[in-house]
C-alpha cells in the first residue's frame, strides 16, 4: 500500500515499518492533515495494484499524543466484538451461568416489593460486556510511548485493516524511545503512518524509516 501528497512522490506502508511524511511547510501539512480527515483530496491511499482507497476506511487518525488518546473511548466496539469472538466456548458458558445466577438473585429482590416487575437475561454478551465498563488499566497514566504502543496493539488484536497514524511525534519522544517504536511496529508487524512538522536537518531522527520531506520550494526529499 501507497499514500501519495498531491503530485509529490509516494510513501509505502509496509507492515512493520513506520512510514513518514515531514515537512518544514506550514501550507503542506495543514493540506496533508485536512486530506487525512477527509476535508479535501490531496492525499491518496492505493493498493499494490495502484486501485484507489477510500481515506476515511484506511486511516486511523489519532492525532496529537497526549491531546486526543482515549483509546477505548474510540475503540470500545472493536475491543467487545474481539473479545466475544476470542472467547472460548468454556469462557461463554461460565459467563452466561454467571449472569444467570445474578439475575435470579435480582428477580428475588423484586418480588419483595408491590410491583409486577421482572428481570430477565437474554444471553447478549455484547450488551453485558459494555455493561461491565471495561477499560485500559491506567489508561490516564500512559506517557506518549504506551498511547502509540496501545493503539498498535488494539488494531492488531481486534484486526482492524486501517493504519494508525500520529502526527508531530517527535515532539514526544526520544531518539531511544523511538528506536524502541520501531522494534515494535517490526514485531507487531503492522503498519504505522506519522505525519510531522519538522526540518530537514532533522530526518536522521527517522532513521530506518520509509521517510519523505517536502521543503519549502516543493522539493521531495527521501532517505
């Protein structure tokens, strides 16, 4: 898979690898961000036969770290369809006895009162998992590292098709931290997309990655 910025040149997104686009341009990447988030067409996502992608399917835009991360905020339906589907058939009758036996107890209770009231579990495992609150442990706490990691580890588990993308992420993270990042993305392999706004004196930082920079004249510059 391809993501092209107007007519400059292409970025391949190979899984476990970080693909990046960096410019110093101000113009660029509002442009790139605006196509990211569908408010007009100058960025393209094709396959490896070159046929067209729709934007909005391929891209999990997450943003800036640390501003817009609640990651099971956004992926609370992916996370509860995986995990009914993972589980065993074991698992899915302990819970359906489980819920059973809670819900004789609450029925007992009813009866107590004047009311022609009853209860009654119809066996939704999706409904009673929502019920349940799950959450990421310390979601709160996760430093800018643990938000990409989660994220990455949240779309291979649930086997989500579209490509996590950052942007500006060096802005969090260290060069060792991001070496790390890289390790990571290699052994999730899945893909992994950041956008950011920075100079051309600093793509060492990018090493190994699938990288291009567009400067201010409009140039591409590529590792």
């Amino acid at each position: 898979m391809k993501v092209t910025y107007n007519s400059h040149k292409s970025v391949s997104l190979n899984p476990g690898k970080i693909a990046v686009i960096a410019t110093n341009t101000p113009v660029v990447f509002n442009e790139i961000m605006g196509g990211l988030n569908d408010f007009n067409e100058s960025v393209k996502f094709v396959d490896d036969s070159y046929n067209s992608l729709e934007v909005t399917k391929m891209i999990d835009l997450d943003s800036e770290l640390l501003v817009n991360h609640k990651l099971y905020e956004k992926y609370s339906k992916d996370i509860i369809k995986a995990e009914i589907d993972n589980m065993s058939l074991e698992y899915h009758e302990k819970v359906d006895k489980q819920a059973q036996q809670l819900f004789t107890v609450l029925q007992k209770s009813l009866f107590m009162t004047d009311l022609p009231i009853e209860v009654s579990y119809d066996g939704d495992l999706k409904r009673l998992l929502s019920y349940s609150q799950i959450k990421l442990s310390a979601e709160h706490e996760m430093g800018p590292y643990d938000i990409i990691a989660s994220d990455l580890k949240i779309h291979l588990e649930c086997n989500l098709k579209s490509i996590v993308c950052f942007c500006n992420v060096a802005n969090y993270l260290s060069k060792s931290e991001f070496y790390e990042l890289q390790t990571e993305v290699k052994r999730l392999n899945i893909p992994l997309l950041l956008i950011e706004f920075s100079e051309i004196n600093e793509r060492s930082f990018y090493q190994e990655s699938n990288f291009l920079f567009i400067d201010q004249d409009f140039i591409d510059w590529k590792l």
